[in-house]
C-alpha cells in the first residue's frame, strides 16, 4: 500500500485493482480498514448460506479451504 494515498490497491507506479493508473474519483479506492471490514461482512454472508452452498464455493473459490 502507498501511503500517499491510502488505498491498498496502489502499488505507486501501478494499480493491482485495475489497469488504468487514475486515482482520481478510482471506484476502486479502498483503505485497509475499509478491505478488512468488506472482506468479514462478505464471510458473514457466506456462513449464513446454507451448507452445501457454502461447500461450493469454497471448492470454486477457495481451494476447498472451510470458510
């Protein structure tokens, strides 16, 4: 993360979210408060589905690793 501006996606001379190097209004901009609290509420939605959903996608997703 670039300090400069924060965001977890900016790698100074690039940008490992998208390939356009615009920072400016980027809907992409996220801090690493922000990416840590997105990622939970994702997990939290995905341990509220039921079993075998869960399975699938932790087999398509995540290497079969339980969420």
């Amino acid at each position: 993360m670039n300090e400069s501006n924060g965001c977890v996606f900016d790698r100074i001379t690039s940008c490992s979210a998208i390939v356009c190097r615009s920072c400016k209004n980027c809907v992409f901009y996220k801090t690493k408060s922000k990416l840590e609290k997105d990622r939970a509420t994702a997990l939290t939605r995905i341990r509220s589905l039921p079993n075998t959903l869960q399975s699938y996608i932790a087999e398509k997703y995540y290497a079969g690793r339980v969420l």
